[in-house]
C-alpha cells in the first residue's frame, strides 16, 4: 500500500470521524464529515490510497464501526498509529481496513509519501526512515485480503 499521510495527533475519538450529528444519514453523508472538526477539508481531499498516521489512542470513544467505515468508504487505504482504541482497530479489520501500531508513528510528516507492509510490519517513509509497525498475524491479513469479516466467512464457508 502506498499513498499520501494524513497526519493526526492523539485521542482522535469516533466522534470526529463518525460525528454523532449524522449518524442517521447514509454512510455516504456521514463520511462526508468525517474528520471535519480536526481538518475541515479532509473528506474532500482525501484520495483513494492515502493513508491515516494517527497519535496515541486513534479511535476511542463509543463502538461505532461507522468511524472505520467511514475511512474506508473515502478511499483510505490504511491506519497507521502510536496505539488505537481497542474497538476501533477491531472494527477497522472487521471491515478490512489495516490498522497498524506503530511506535514511532509521531516522527512522520504530513502529506509524506508511504508504503506500508503490514505483513513484514514495515513502513517506508519517502525521503525519510523506515519505521517498525507491529505486523498483522496471517489470518487477520487473510480477512482484509478478502475484503473483511463478511466476506471472508462467506469465502470460508463457500457461500
């Protein structure tokens, strides 16, 4: 995966990418907003590929899988962060999304360039270190490579 950073600082909550306000709209207004009260023009200019760097905690608050969901629909092609709220980074694989814990996560600049290889647990900053993230185990990689949980039963269970 490669693509542009989007970088955030700690306790990103799933309330700023998944506002309360427009939880009853479709998922597509909802992702409309995502990120808005931290960097109102996130939605419009992300681009399929980029890639989230989050702080400490990305993803606390409430069990909404519409935060993860939300990223996804506007093209993200990964999270990247210090550490997640448990729930979120569960949600995020669910929906088949990577999420990776990278310590040193703080150290890249926005709008870098990144590749990330979430089996080796490697990320390739452009001009830059390249940083240690815990890497995902085989059968998590195996359910983003099918496009989630959903999806991987089914293939799983031959429907």
């Amino acid at each position: 995966m490669s693509g542009r950073a989007w970088v955030f600082g700690d306790d990103i909550d799933t309330d700023v990418l998944a506002p309360g306000i427009y939880m009853k709209a479709p998922i597509a207004e909802l992702a409309s907003h995502c990120l808005e009260a931290v960097e109102p023009a996130f939605a419009r200019e992300v681009k399929p590929g980029d890639i989230i760097v989050g702080g400490r905690n990305f993803g606390i608050g409430s069990s909404r899988e519409q935060a993860a969901e939300a990223l996804k629909l506007l093209g993200v092609a990964a999270v990247v962060a210090v550490s997640f709220g448990g729930i979120f980074f569960r949600n995020a694989i669910n929906l088949g999304l990577p999420a990776l814990r990278c310590e040193r996560a703080g150290e890249i600049p926005a709008r870098a360039r990144l590749t990330v290889d979430a089996e080796a647990g490697r990320l390739a900053v452009e001009d830059g270190p390249e940083l240690a993230c815990d890497p995902l185990p085989p059968h998590l990689l195996a359910m983003i490579r099918d496009g989630g949980l959903i999806p991987h039963l089914e293939r799983k269970l031959g429907r």
